[in-house]
C-alpha cells in the first residue's frame, strides 16, 4: 500500500513540474467530455464458503467516462479487467481432476492448473447525478453494476453486486490543477454469488438456471453489505483544452451471507478527457 502511495506522489509531482497552467474558476464546475482510462487494480479476496486461502489478483483496466452539466450533472463510465488471481500462500499450481467413471468403474484423471496467469476477467457500469453544494462540494446518487469471474482452486467463482449509492466529492484548487476527493457507500444492492456458496448440492438439478438463481441473489442492506469507496485524484488542464489526471481508489467489501467474503481493493488510474 506504501508504495503505491508513493507512485501517485511521484505522478502529481511530475504533473505539476511539467506545465504552467494558471487560472481557477470554480472548483467543481467539471466541464463536458468524453474520457479515457487506463490502470491497475489490486484486490484481495477471501471467501470462506469456497476457500480458506487468502487470494490476491492483479488487473489491468481500461475504460471510458462521459459527463454533461453541472447542476445536475450526470456522469457514465464503463470499464473493463483482465488479469491474474492466485492464491497468496501457494500461487499458481496444478492438480487432478477425476472424471465420472464409466461402466466398468474406471475413471480418467485430467491434469489442470489451478489458478492460470490470465484467470480474472471483470467489469463496472456506473451512471450518477450530482448536484453543487457551493464552490467545492457536490453531493448525489449513484447505481453501479459490477461483475467479476475468477477462480479459486479449481473452482470458478464468480461475483456480482447491483447497488445503489449516495455520493459525496469534494474539489480544491492546488498548484495549477484541482485535488478532488469522492465517496460512496451503498445502502441497497442485489448480491449474485454461485450456487455452491450456498449448498454444493442444487435444489433442482433438471433446472439449473432456476437453481442458480434461487440459491446466488439476494437483496442486502447497509447491515449486511458494507462497500465503502473512496478516490483521490488530481486533474491538470492542458493547453490544447484537455485535461489529464491520476486517480488513486481504495474500497472493502464485507458480505456475510452464507459465510464472509471480503475484499480489499487499491487502483490506480490515468485519464485523459476532452
């Protein structure tokens, strides 16, 4: 974690060493535009229905945003993840799988990896309103899709959270460039776990999409679903009339039904807008 709060430091002195902007109107006046992401996301995840490891994955993401207005102003961002998941203790590794036996009782045994190099593929869709709170505050709503499908063992786990968010930023000229801070935490969400978190056994097995939906979705509340996010950035307008900045995001996620799965996440960002 130290070291990554190191790189953001050295990323905004960079930043400010390297153009010669002047001029500040009000802080949280965010002008229209299309952007363009690119980073790194660390996550560690522990599910203790599946697995009693510690799993840590590494995922480059990419994405684009889109703003209009400002009172309200409505933002949209979508990105994507692909990337590694291992287990913290024993990394990637192989092991036997046994087949079904056949009419005579044997069974043939298959060689798979646990865990391969590209073995995380996910993704975010995040639409919000905000409204201004004098020169440097906004306060809003949010709903945010996300999916993520990874293994553990020789599992595949999968996760996804529907939830809706009150938000909250806050905007401070420094240098020639504007800090900005955003919080969110979800108070409503539709949680989706796979079916053998619940019972490795399914309800009805001539039926397994009715299954996997009965015993993976709930509805959580704020007692059960504790998602904290928070992003600090920095945004440098350039000559040309584009900005660029550098995000850093921290979020945990706590959900205890049947049994706790956590998730402690860090990224770090680069955007480019118009």
């Amino acid at each position: 974690m130290k070291s990554i709060l190191e790189k953001v430091i050295v990323i905004l002195s960079l930043l400010l060493s390297a153009y010669g902007v002047s001029g500040q109107g009000q802080a949280n006046a965010m002008e229209n535009g299309w952007g363009i992401q690119a980073g790194w996301k660390q996550l560690l995840m522990a599910d203790r229905h599946v697995s009693p490891l510690l799993y840590r994955s590494d995922a480059l993401v990419i994405g684009g945003t889109y703003r209009t207005g400002n009172a309200p102003q409505w933002e949209v961002s979508l990105n994507f993840q692909v990337g590694t998941n291992q287990a913290q203790t024993l990394g990637q590794r192989t092991g036997i799988l046994d087949g079904p036996p056949d009419i005579y009782g044997e069974k043939e045994s298959f060689e798979v990896k646990a865990n391969p190099f590209l073995s995380l593929l996910g993704g975010q869709l995040r639409g919000g309103l905000s409204w201004p709170i004098g020169d440097r505050h906004r306060i809003g709503t949010q709903i945010s899709l996300a999916y993520m499908q990874t293994g553990m063992g020789l599992d595949t786990w999968h996760y996804t959270q529907l939830d809706l968010a009150p938000t909250y930023s806050y905007y401070y000229p420094l240098g020639p460039g504007q800090f900005n801070l955003d919080f969110s935490l979800p108070v409503l969400a539709m949680v989706q776990r796979p079916n053998y978190a619940f019972d490795p056994s399914l309800p009805d097995e001539d039926n397994y999409y009715q299954a996997y939906l009965k015993e993976g979705t709930k509805l959580a509340s704020l007692d059960q679903l504790i998602n904290p996010q928070l992003q600090l950035g920095y945004t440098l307008p350039l000559r040309n009339g584009r900005r660029i900045g550098v995000q850093y995001q921290l979020s945990w996620m706590s959900y205890p039904d049947p049994r706790p799965v956590r998730m402690l996440g860090q990224g770090l960002t680069l955007t480019l807008t118009r």
